[in-house]
C-alpha cells in the first residue's frame, strides 16, 4: 500500500459519487417517460446507495481520522472542518428525506416531482461543493502535514471501503443486484442506460 493509498480512495469515491450524483441529475431532468417503473427503481437504487456507502463507510471515517488529526496538525482548516462536520450530520437525513420524496412523487403523481426535483437540485449542490471543499482544503493539508503512521491508520481504514462504484472491486454478495441496476440502468457518466 503506498503512503498516500487512502487519499486516492478518497478522490475515487468522490468521483464515482460526483457520477452518481451528475446521472440522479440528468435522470430526474428528463423525468420517466415511457418506463416509469425503471425511473424510479433506478433512482431509488442511488438514493440506497448513497445512504448505505458514502453515509455509513465514507463519512465516519472522514469525521472520526481525517479531520481530527488535520484540525491538529493545521488548525487553520478549522473552520472547513466545522461546515464538513455539518454537512455530514445533515447528510444521512437528507438522503433520507429525498427516498421519501421520491416515494412521494412515484406514489402521488406528478403533483409532488417539483418538490422533488428541488430538493435533489440542492442536495446535489450541496454534496458537490461538500466534496470540492476537502479536496482543495483537507487533503492537500493532510499530504503537506501527516506522519507516515498517520497515513497507514488511515490507508487501513479507508482500504475497507471497497465501493464497487469505483471500478476499483467487485460488489459485496448481497449488494450485487444494487450495482448491477445502477450500472446497466442509470445513465452515463455513472451507468449504461
């Protein structure tokens, strides 16, 4: 593993996220058309994805080993690393109130896309600017300032991730139908369809 493995699989997530999120984007503009069933599993499947890798493997790690030791290290970062910390404890519920508004709009009709399409415009938004934020603040302080022992604590961690989306693994047994539908249904830049 070299020293900076875990920045690269930082950069990795970030990118196969920025997809995902670019494709949600693009899917919702052009709305269902003719397979309203597809539409709406295919969204519904990254809205699960988001919640179950980048919330619950990225994030924590992120919140618990990189910021702490960088604030330490760089105190100046201080004040990125607050609004970061923010954003993750928003982010989860977030993702969650959009699979109910998607709900909402699959169950209810059309009268409830708007508030859809406005809540993903800004979720979107918000997770782009998030992840532009420790890319040009964060990371380039943790490779001007990390030990190599800090940097093995966190390549060990960030090496159990193992998001499929990535291109880096295969999916998990029990996640293989979840990446099978965003890669062969969701538009490029993430998907197939």
């Amino acid at each position: 593993m070299t020293r900076h493995s875990a920045l690269q699989t930082i950069r990795d997530e970030h990118a196969s996220l920025a997809a995902m999120l670019q494709s949600m984007r693009l899917m919702v503009q052009k709305g269902p058309g003719d397979n309203r069933r597809q539409f709406f599993d295919v969204l519904r499947g990254m809205l699960f994805y988001i919640d179950e890798f980048p919330e619950r493997l990225h994030h924590p790690k992120e919140s618990n080993l990189l910021f702490p030791k960088v604030v330490k290290l760089a105190p100046k970062v201080m004040g990125a690393v607050d609004k970061l910390e923010r954003d993750h404890m928003r982010s989860e519920k977030a993702a969650r109130d959009l699979q109910h508004l998607l709900l909402a709009w699959d169950l209810l009709g059309p009268s409830r896309r708007t508030e859809f399409e406005e809540a993903i415009g800004q979720y979107i938004d918000a997770y782009l600017e998030h992840m532009n934020l420790e890319e040009n603040v964060i990371l380039p302080e943790a490779e001007r300032c990390f030990s190599d022992e800090d940097w093995r604590l966190l390549n060990e961690a960030f090496a159990e991730n193992a998001d499929p989306l990535t291109g880096h693994y295969r999916p998990a047994e029990a996640y293989e139908r979840l990446f099978s539908l965003i890669v062969t249904r969701a538009p490029a830049p993430i998907g197939l369809g």
